[in-house]
C-alpha cells in the first residue's frame, strides 16, 4: 500500500540534499554554516526514517514473481528480497542448474580443452552433462532442418531463458563437442 509520509520525505530530503552540495563554500558566514550543518543533520535523520518506511512497506508489500503472487517467509526487507529473487531466478531459468560446475578461470579451462588430444578428457563426467545434451540436441536439430549454426547466436541462446548459462559455460561446452569430435567450426 502507499504511504504518503514516504514521497513527502523523499522529496524533501532529495530537496535539502541538492540545496546542500550546490551551497558548498568556506567563505560563507558561520550562521548560513551552522544553517547548513544543521539542514544536514536533518537530512540524515529524515534518511533513517526513509529506510523505515521502505522496510516497513517491502515486508507488507504483495509480491509477485512469474506471474505468482509469493507468500514470503522472511522477516526483514532484505530477507523478503532475497527470498523473492532466487524464486524469480529458479522459475525464470529452470535450466540454469544444468550448469553445475563453473570455472574461476574459464578461459584457462577453454583452452585446456581445446588443447587436449585426448578426447576423453575433453569431457569430466558428471559435469554439466545435461548442458552438454542440451547443446548437443540444439545443433543436432539445427543440422537435421539444415539450420546453419552461428555460434554467437548459440551462446546468445543459451544465455536466455529458459537456461540462464553464462557465455564462458556455452563456449566451454561448444569446446567440448568440438575436441569430442562431434561438431566442426568453420570461419
């Protein structure tokens, strides 16, 4: 619901803030100083109230992910948003999980795979082999209906719903395929 304390405040403390900077100057007589200081302790405190109310409005709001209105269990503000978001995240990109191993340094890894001679090692089991048939039936399919492949728009893909992969992770798993011998790059 909307509480009309929290665009009052807001605006005069937006008000008092640009008022504040753009009044910047030692050379001014210490009464417009004190004047100032004291504008800005205000504002500080009109700052705390600000987060009260925002606090107070976010834990009662009604919030709506996915077109599903959530019935949140948390407490606190943060809490509430947190919940919210990972629940948007796990609905929106249901697909994400196939991706269960990420790399600190996946362009070391890219190149440690593009570089092995061994195509049994181009592929740890256990490690995104979902992703890896995902990828996989995506170029197959492409290559039945004689769909060429780009493989920018391969990675711009699986970066969209319903995957959510990071580029690096799409670009690992195309190395894979490729050292696997099951897919060729052309130029």
């Amino acid at each position: 619901d909307d509480d009309p304390a929290l665009g009052r405040e807001l605006r005069q403390h937006l008000q008092t803030e640009k008022y504040l900077r753009a009044g910047i100057d030692d050379t001014l007589p210490e009464t417009t100083k004190r004047i100032h200081k004291d504008l800005a302790h205000e504002n500080t405190q009109r700052r705390k109230r600000l987060e009260t109310i925002l606090g107070r409005l976010l834990t009662e709001a009604t919030i709506f992910a996915c077109g599903q209105r959530l019935s949140l269990k948390a407490g606190s503000p943060q809490a509430a948003l947190e919940e919210a978001l990972e629940y948007l995240v796990a609905n929106s990109t249901p697909k994400l999980t196939y991706i269960n191993k990420y790399y600190s340094n996946p362009s070391a890894e890219l190149q440690t795979i593009l570089r092995s001679n061994d195509p049994g090692q181009a592929v740890i089991p256990g490690v995104n082999e979902q992703a890896l048939d995902e990828v996989r039936e995506f170029v197959d399919l492409s290559s039945r209906s004689n769909h060429q492949v780009v493989l920018h728009a391969l990675v711009e893909r699986f970066a969209g719903r319903p995957w959510g992969w990071p580029d690096e992770a799409t670009l690992i798993l195309v190395a894979q395929l490729l050292v696997l011998g099951e897919i060729q790059l052309l130029k």
